[in-house]
C-alpha cells in the first residue's frame, strides 16, 4: 500500500486550474454575443407579431414608430453601460456585446426612419425634407441617427487599426450626443407624457457621470498638492 502522505496533492490545492469550470466560462461567454442578439431582435418579432395580429392600437404606424423610437434610445442606453461597469464595478464581460449593442441601437434606428420614410410619408421627399428641416423634433431625432451612422460603420476590428485606437475612441464618444439627441427627440415627439423621456434622460446622464468619474478621479490624483 502506498503511503498517504505521498499522494498527490488535489488539484485546487496546487494552483492548476479546473478545466470544466474553465471550459463551462468560456462557452458562457463565447454565447453571449449570440444571446444579445436573440434578444435584441425579439421586440422586432413581437411589433411583427403585434402587426399582423392587430395588436398595435387605433394607430398603427405611430403606435410602430414609437416602439422603434423606445427601442433604439434603449440599446444605445444600454450601449454606453459596459465602460461604466467595468471601470466602476469591475465587469468585463458587457464589453463583449458593447458593439453588439450599439449595432442594435442603429438598426432600429434605420428601421424608425425608414418606417417614417415609407409608411408614414409614403416616400413624399417633399414632405420630408420640410419636416426635417420645421419639425423640430424630427430635425433632432434626424441629427442623432446621422451621428450613429459612422459609428455603425467603423464598428469593425478593421476599423480600429486603420483609424487607431485613441481616435476610434474620440469618436465613438458621439453615442453620448446621439443618446442625448434621442432623448430630447422622445420628449417632444410624446409632448404630454414625458415619463419615458426623463428617466432615459436620467439614465443617460447617470452613465455620463459614470464614465468621466475615472477621468476626473486621475485628473484630482495628478493635481499638485499645496503645502500644509
């Protein structure tokens, strides 16, 4: 019989990582940018739903823009939370679906606009271009989604090494101007009801602060110190 004290160590004691536990993480995380997706069309499929069933009001195609509107504000939101969490909480894995996120905002976006487009003007450029430039909801809710626009294309790995890191950062920091946009856009489209619209405006606010807390954080560390 073999002496006990000349077993082996159990793994944990010796420091050698738990491949199933390793390997159940990395799954986890290697599903999270197909779950965000899953989730992200899902509002999609329930207006579709929701259409063909008659279930979106006496007014359909404003009660669609609204839900598209509420959609966009909601992932670009949600967009602008994975630095905050990681600086402040500590949080890496929300950086994984940060792109995933704001490609989600565009896209319903691009889907708000385009309704607007051809189901609500049914394609009158005329129209369009007169509420655009005298509706001063629409002319705001127009200026973020041209904000979003580069940030959707330059969204890419390639992106960022062609343009370097530091200005892909500088910016990508129009999510911030989009969601600010978006949120005054909401607030004058609904006019009465403005519940909505400050707690986005709140949280948009909130995540701002949140993420110049570092900054300013580093910015006092550095200040020189007066004498006592």
């Amino acid at each position: 019989m073999s002496d006990p004290s000349s077993a082996s160590p159990p793994r944990a004691a010796i420091g050698v990582p738990d491949r199933s536990r390793t390997s159940v993480r990395t799954l986890s995380l290697r599903a999270l940018k197909p779950a965000a997706l899953a989730l992200g069309c899902a509002p999609l499929g329930k207006l579709a739903a929701d259409a063909f069933t008659g279930g979106l009001g006496a007014n359909p195609i404003s009660e669609a823009l609204n839900r598209l509107g509420f959609w966009t504000l909601t992932f670009l939101a949600l967009s602008l939370a994975p630095t905050p969490a990681k600086d402040l909480l500590g949080l890496t894995w929300p950086v994984r679906i940060r792109r995933m996120l704001g490609l989600l905002a565009f896209a319903y976006g691009a889907l708000h606009f385009a309704f607007y487009l051809g189901v609500d003007q049914f394609f009158d450029l005329r129209a369009i271009g007169a509420d655009i430039a005298k509706r001063k909801f629409i002319t705001v809710g127009f200026a973020a989604l041209l904000l979003l626009v580069p940030l959707a294309v330059t969204s890419t790995d390639r992106a960022v090494r062609r343009m370097g890191h530091r200005r892909w950062k500088r910016l990508h920091r129009l999510a911030y101007a989009a969601a600010l946009l978006g949120v005054v856009h909401f607030a004058w489209r609904v006019k009465a009801d403005v519940r909505k619209p400050v707690l986005f405006a709140a949280l948009v606010g909130l995540l701002l602060l949140a993420r110049l807390a570092p900054a300013v954080r580093r910015a006092l560390g550095r200040a020189p110190r007066r004498p006592g």
